[in-house]
C-alpha cells in the first residue's frame, strides 16, 4: 500500500543516487555562479538601519546638555550589571543631572534594557558596532563617549516612537 | 642511452614533477577555499597578495611557526612516521604516470613519465594501500579514542573500496592488455575511451577513488563532526601539514589515474592526423592532460562541497552490495565487448 510507505523510505531512482547527487551538484554550480554576499569589511562598512542595537550612548541635546535625569533606572534593568550612575544637582531648571555614568563595554550584552526603561528617552542605542578594547580600563566608557548629539541619533529615536 | 643519462634525465623528471606537484598542492587548497566559498556564495580568501594568491604561503608559514605537540600517550616513533608515511606514498605513486608522448629533444627521446615500468598499475595499487598504514598508524600511535575510531573506519573503508577498485580497473586491463600505463594510454586513442566504453567501471572507480583519497561524501576517517578530527585529532605544526599535503598530493594522482586509465591520458583525440609539427604535437598532448587534470580535481572539490557524508552503514554497503557487484558486471561486460567486436 502506497499510504504506508514511510517518508524515509527511498524510490528506486533515490536509490541510485546518481540522478539525486547531479541535481545537488547543479544547485551548488548554479550558486558559485551567483553574486556573492561577502562586504570587503574594513573598506566597505555596513551601515544598519533604525532597528539596530549597537553601543548605548547616551542622547545630548542641542545646547549641549544631556538629557539624563539620573534616576538610575537603567543602572536598575540592566541585566549584565554594566552601567554606573552617580547623580548631582544643579541650579537648572532640570535640577538632577549625572555627575558620573559609565557603561562598562565588555559587560554590555546589547540587550536594549536601558533604553526601553528610560523615563528620557537619554539613553539609546546607537550604529556603532566597532568596538575594540586594547585594556579592560579601555572598555569603560565615560561620559566623555557616551553622549552623543541628538541629531546623529534619529533613525534610532524615529524608530523607537513608532514601535515601542 | 647510457645509465648516466638515464639517471640524470629521471633526477630532471623527478625534480621538475616534485615541485609541480608541491605547486599545485598549495594552490590546490587556495581553490578549494575558493570554490567552496563560491558554492556558499562568499568570495574567500582575498587579503595576501593579489586575489589571494599568496594564501597557500601564508597558510605554510603559519603551520610552520606554531608548536609541534605530541601528545603524552603517544607512541612517538610511530607517531612521527606516520604523516612521513602519508607523504611518502601520495609523492611515490606519481613516478609511473605517463604526461606526454616521448620527447625529442637534442638527440635524445625522452618519455614524459618518470619511471616506465611494465607493472605500472600494480605498483600505483601496491602503493596505495599502503597509504592505509599512514592513517591508521597515526590513529593508533596517538593514544587518543577518537584517533583510533578514525584509524580503524579508514583501514575498513579502504579494504572495501580498494576491492571494488581493483576489480574495475580489471575491466581497463582487459581492453589494453597490459599493466604499462603507457600503453593503457595508448590502448585509447581516438574517441576509445575507456569512460565510454565502460562507463559502469568509470563509476566504480571514480567512486572508490573518492573513497581512497578519503574525500567528503566518504572522508569518515576524518568526520569533523562526529570524531573531532579522526586520525590527525592529536597532530600539530608540521605533522599536520605532512596529512594535509598528502591529501591534496592524493587528490591529484586520483584524478591523473583517472585520467590516464579512463579520458584517454594525454591524448588529445585525433590529433596526430593533423599533421601538426612534432613539437606543436607533444606541448598540445601535455596541456590536455593537464587540462583533463585541473577539470577533475575541479569536479573532486565541487562534490566535497555539494554533498553529505555517508554513514558509516551505508559506506559499507555501498561499498560491498554495490560497488562490488557493479564492478564485477563491468569486466564481463568488457569481456562481451571484446568477444563481439574483437577489439
Ligand atoms: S544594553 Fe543591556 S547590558 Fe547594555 S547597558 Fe543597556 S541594559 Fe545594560
Ligand atoms: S539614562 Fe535614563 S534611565 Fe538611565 S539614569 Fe538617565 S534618565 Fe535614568
């Protein structure tokens, strides 16, 4: 009966092989003929789009303050421990600002946590994946790197207002 | 000729074979990093040099620099031997492969075949069994299960396929009449092939010389996925290479075999009728057996990268249920053919 032929079960002609190894051989030839993938990397960078996560950085506005209130949420989610907030107050109308934040780069698991809980939409996740340390002191990364212009960071924030 | 000039041409022949050989290892692994980057749509080793070009070298010098471990089981003496044992047979067997009519040059006719000998094909097959010692030395000489498992599939598997082997270059015999590979080349002028002919024993061998050089679908003894490495798990450095050289150096006598017993040899097919000038003729011959060459070991790196290996099962009984009958069908067949039209 035909119904009780077991999938595994080979036909004749499968059995043979042949015909069965010259299709597997052509569908390999058809392929080496094909346009390749491959981006010659340090010459030609790929460039992600909005729903990439690369480093977190933190946003900096216009006037050159950041947004980071310091509620030290972020430092709360993060589930690999990597980032340190030490808030300080000012004089400013938004009185608490972060007197130290760092990310820790080689704990970072690009998770997204921080930016997702942020009340402040001040700390995103940026293109950057080119990340390399010479020493773990190299890795944590200050307030120095992590603040970012506002307007380098709108793919990412345009993306998050329509998805979150 | 003398003995000295006999001499002096051979050490020529060897040396100019040996090195073509070496060359042609060395690019042979840069174009199976290639193709199988092609097949998987990647472009592959691009960096050193022009296209790549000087990969091979930089893949030696690599090898070279790193430390040679042996491992604290081991049975040193013959842990050592074994990768020279590798080398020794795949650089021998190519003594006895014609690559051109006889040369005329100053006086002198020199056949483009390093030794002329009359058991040319029981001495490539002599040779090649003996390859199984290497492999199976270096799994058990290196204290290691997953080395001996590869050792033990590798002497099972070539004692299968060498049967089949035998048996069908028995049909090629037949046709010919002898065991010189010259004249196993000559016995095919024409369009005679022995691939059309007897495409049956074509099949056959072609399969078990896959299985010979251990080649993917049927590279068991090294089964990355299964035995780590096989039998070259606990080799390094140089060793390494000697088993990776000797692989490729297998490949290329697989596919001169193949060319010489079945495609004819350096024969380019009816060329002697035009009248081209004896020189014109020999350097023609030779670039079509190179050319028949690079085409096999085109076709040996476009199936390791088309398809899957066989389980262990199923190499057995392709090897004894199915090779063996076949090969067997095929100097009967040869037999018929040479009854009926006396050839
Ligand atoms: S992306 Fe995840 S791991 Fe990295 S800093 Fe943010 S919360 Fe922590
Ligand atoms: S980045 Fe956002 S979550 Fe983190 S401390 Fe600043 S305001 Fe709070």
């Amino acid at each position: 009966m035909a119904d009780k032929r077991r999938k595994k079960d080979l036909t004749f002609l499968e059995r043979i092989y042949i015909p069965e190894i010259i299709k597997g051989l052509l569908l390999t030839l058809k392929n080496m003929l094909k346009p390749k993938f491959t981006m010659q990397y340090p010459e030609e960078k790929f460039i992600p789009g909005g729903s990439y996560r690369g480093r977190p950085v933190l946003v900096q506005e216009e006037n050159g303050e950041e947004r980071c209130v310091a509620c030290g949420l972020c430092s709360r989610v993060c589930p690999a421990l990597a980032i340190e907030v030490q808030a300080a107050e000012t004089q400013r109308e938004k009185e608490r600002y972060p007197e130290k934040f760092e990310i820790n780069m080689i704990r970072c698991i690009f998770c997204g946590f921080c930016e997702e809980v942020c009340p402040e939409e001040a700390i995103v996740m940026s293109k950057d994946y080119e990340l390399a340390f010479t020493s773990r002191e190299d890795a944590i990364y200050g307030k120095d790197k992590l603040l970012v212009p506002v307007h380098q960071l709108k793919d990412r924030i345009e993306f998050l207002r329509s998805y979150k | 000729m003398s003995i000295w000039e006999t001499i002096i041409f051979s050490l020529i022949k060897i040396l100019i074979i040996v090195h073509v050989m070496l060359i042609t290892v060395s690019y042979l692994v840069y174009f199976e990093r290639k193709i199988s980057a092609w097949a998987q749509n990647r472009l592959g080793p691009n960096r050193v040099g022009w296209k790549g070009l000087l990969q091979p070298f930089a893949d030696v010098l690599k090898l070279l620099l790193k430390e040679d471990i042996v491992p604290n089981q081991a049975n040193k003496p013959i842990h050592t031997l074994a990768p020279l044992l590798a080398l020794f047979v795949a650089f021998t067997t190519y003594a006895v492969i014609p690559f051109g009519p006889d040369l005329k040059i100053f006086g002198y006719t020199i056949p483009l075949v390093v030794a002329d000998i009359n058991v040319g094909i029981l001495y490539v097959l002599a040779l090649t069994s003996l390859g199984v010692y290497a492999i199976t030395f270096a799994g058990w000489s290196s204290g290691s299960k997953y080395s001996l498992l590869g050792g033990i599939r590798s002497s099972a598997q070539m004692i299968s396929y060498e049967i089949s082997m035998g048996f069908s270059i028995g049909g090629v015999l037949l046709l010919s009449q002898s065991l010189r590979p010259e004249a196993i080349v000559a016995s095919q002028s024409g369009w005679m092939w022995n691939a059309i002919l007897q495409p049956i024993g074509f099949i056959t061998f072609l399969v078990s010389a896959f299985a010979e050089t251990n080649r993917l679908p049927f590279d068991l003894p090294e089964a990355e996925p299964e035995l780590v490495g096989g039998f070259h798990t606990e080799y390094s450095s140089m060793k390494f290479a000697g088993f990776f050289l000797a692989e490729y150096a297998n490949m290329i006598i697989a596919s001169a075999l193949i060319v010489t017993l079945y495609l004819g040899g350096w024969q380019f097919p009816y060329l002697e009728t035009f009248g081209l000038p004896y020189g014109w003729y020999v350097a023609i011959s030779v670039l079509t057996f190179l050319f028949k060459e690079a085409l096999l070991l085109f076709f040996f790196i476009w199936v390791r990268w088309s398809l899957p290996r066989f389980r262990y099962d199923q190499l057995m009984n392709l090897g004894w249920k199915v090779m063996f009958p076949l090969s067997l069908l095929n100097i009967v067949w040869v037999a018929g053919l040479i009854m009926i039209f006396k050839i």
